[in-house]
C-alpha cells in the first residue's frame, strides 16, 4: 500500500523541520522544499533513515516565479498525488518602515503572501477533485496584532489567517481540509534571520519548541479544526488582541517591542 505525501515548504529547520520529521514519523512520504539544498538533504535523509520515509527534495526559491512554478508543477502532478500541503516558508523584517529598503518588503510580501496562495491553488483543485487532502498555512499571533517595527510582517499574516479561514469555510462538504497555524515564540531561527528583538529578553514560559507546535498542529488538523492556536498563553493572547480596540492594541505592542529591541 502506498503512503500518503505531504510537501512541507521551509523545510530545511524549524517548524518546518520538525513537520517534515513528525510526518514521516507517523507514516507520510515526503516532499522538502526549501532553498538550502545541504540542510534541505540531510533532514530528507533523516526521514528515511529514522522512518523509512520516501524523501523527495525540490530545491527551490520561493521568493522567485521560478521556485513557485517548480512546487506548483509538483503539486499539480496527478500520477503523484500529495495528500498535505505545509505552508511554511516565510520570513520577518524588522525597523521602521519608511526606514527599510522597499525591495526587503517586498520579497517578504512575495513569500509569505503570494506563493502562500499559489501554493494553495495549486494544491486544492486535485484535492477537491480526489474528495481528500488539506492545506496547513503557518501564520502566527503576530496575525491578531499590528505591530510597530514589524508593519509587514504582521500584515502578512493576518492575510494568511483570513485567507486560510475563507477556504476552510469553503470547503465544506468537499473531504478537503484547510486550517490556520499560528504559532507565538517559537524556538527557532527565525528572530535570528529577521532581526524582530532580542529573544533573551523573553521569559522561558513564553516559549515553546518546534515539535510542540507542530503536534499540537497535526492534532488540531485531525480534528478538522480552522484554526490552531497552539498553547494557553498564546491562546489567551490570539483572543485578547483580537478583541481589544486597534488603537489600544497597537499601543501596547509597540511598548513591548521597544522593551525587546
């Protein structure tokens, strides 16, 4: 019998390491995509080393028309079905932003937004035709919150998050699922990369590791929930943000992110 496929996007590390890791730990072939063709190997071979994994890596650049093509040409792939689409690649940029080069923005918006949605549209017309499959899209609390130094970032995922909602709810009765992921501090690279604060700055309790994420995701996901939130304080912090006045709400956060700068 063959294994279901999942293509995870960002997968050379962090989250996106960890879901390549988790699937093919509970049965899924796999399909790698990120730009980092070493690291992009070496978790395809851990894959198959620690769980008999079919590992299948597309280097690619998915900031570029070029890299998006090549997964959308993969997941458009009838005779290779992929059952789960993880989209996870994406970054962060961080200062003012009448202060940064435009171009930065712009790649940012490109990869979190615009290959998020073809990716996507790639992904649902076979599933929808097969009558089975999902879509994972990773956002992040920074969805409920605008945020001072972070403008983009945090824009771009709110469109993750509303647009992710929309397609769940148009699913419905189609077999296919799609849900939102939106993950808080996570320990990952990606503060690194983006330059968003000082972690250190941050108690521990409001951290949480990759693999937590990521169950509490797939579990959720099974569940044929909309949206995951995972862990209480992040919970308690997607809600209040989410209820509070903009005005208050972008106040707050950037006190508390010129208290990590």
């Amino acid at each position: 019998m063959e294994k279901s496929v999942a293509l995870v996007t960002g997968a050379s590390s962090g989250i996106g390491e960890s879901f390549a890791r988790l699937l093919a730990q509970r049965g899924h072939d796999v399909v790698l995509v990120a730009r980092r063709a070493d690291r992009l190997q070496a978790v395809a071979d851990r894959a198959t080393k620690e769980h008999g994994a079919a590992a299948e890596v597309l280097v690619a650049d998915l900031e570029t028309d070029d890299g998006v093509g090549m997964v959308e040409a993969r997941l458009s792939d009838a005779a290779r079905p992929v059952e789960l689409v993880v989209n996870n690649a994406g970054f962060g940029t961080s200062g003012r932003f009448h202060e940064m080069a435009v171009e930065g923005e712009e790649a940012e918006i490109r990869l979190n937004v615009l290959a998020l949605v073809r990716l996507t549209h790639a992904a649902l017309a076979g599933m929808v035709e097969r009558g089975h499959g999902g879509v994972i899209n990773v956002s992040s609390v920074a969805a409920y919150q605008p945020t001072p130094n972070s403008a983009t970032y945090c824009a771009t995922k709110a469109f993750v998050s509303s647009f992710t909602n929309a397609i769940h709810e148009e699913l419905h009765g189609t077999g296919v699922k799609a849900m939102v992921l939106a993950p808080g501090f996570t320990h990952t690279e990606f503060h690194e990369r983006s330059g968003i604060g000082n972690k250190h700055q941050m108690p521990e309790f409001l951290w949480q590791s990759c693999d937590e994420v990521v169950t509490a995701a797939l579990k959720a996901y099974d569940r044929g929930r909309a949206v995951c939130v995972p862990g209480p304080i992040n919970t308690v912090a997607a809600a209040f943000s989410g209820a509070m006045p903009a005005g208050v709400s972008r106040k707050i956060a950037g006190i508390v992110t010129k208290r990590v700068d």
